[in-house]
C-alpha cells in the first residue's frame, strides 16, 4: 500500500508542477534578439507541459468519484487551460 501511496502522489505531483511550469513560462518576457530562438521553444514546452497537466488531471477528475479528486483533477484541468489560452491568445 505505500508504493501505491507514492505512485498516486508522483502523479498528481507531476501534474502540479507540469502545469504550473507551463504557466510560468507563459509570463516569461523575451528579449527582441532571442525572439527567433527562444519564443518558438518556449512555446513547445508550454504546449507539453500543459498537455500533460491536462491529460493526468482529465484522468483523475474522471476516474474518482469523490469530491476532493473532482477539484484537484480540476485544478489540473484550469491551469493547463489558462496556460493554454495564455501561449494562443498571443
């Protein structure tokens, strides 16, 4: 039961820090000069890093019928979408 712990805390930790790096890359600035190497790959690794935050939290907000998994898969599911939105808006 405790690696069956750990693994339920490695997914939803990957979830977490995948979607809120893929926000913060949203609000980083870039120079004028790194703008032909940097913005395209910092648009890539939004995109995946999002996608993955997206994927895990849809599966946890499907699969768990209690309330407290619905939020955090949901929580997964609105950063990702804000950092989303945030990489096509521009």
């Amino acid at each position: 039961m405790e690696s069956l712990a750990l693994l339920v805390s490695l997914i939803m930790l990957t979830m977490f820090v995948s979607g809120i790096a893929a926000l913060l890359l949203t609000f980083r600035k870039t120079r004028a000069l790194s703008n032909v190497t940097v913005k395209p790959l910092q648009r890539i690794l939004t995109i995946v890093l999002a996608g993955i935050s997206l994927v895990i939290g849809h599966q946890i907000y499907n699969n768990v019928n209690s309330a407290g998994g619905k939020i955090i898969g949901g929580f997964g599911i609105a950063i990702a979408l804000v950092a989303l939105y945030r990489v096509f808006k521009k």
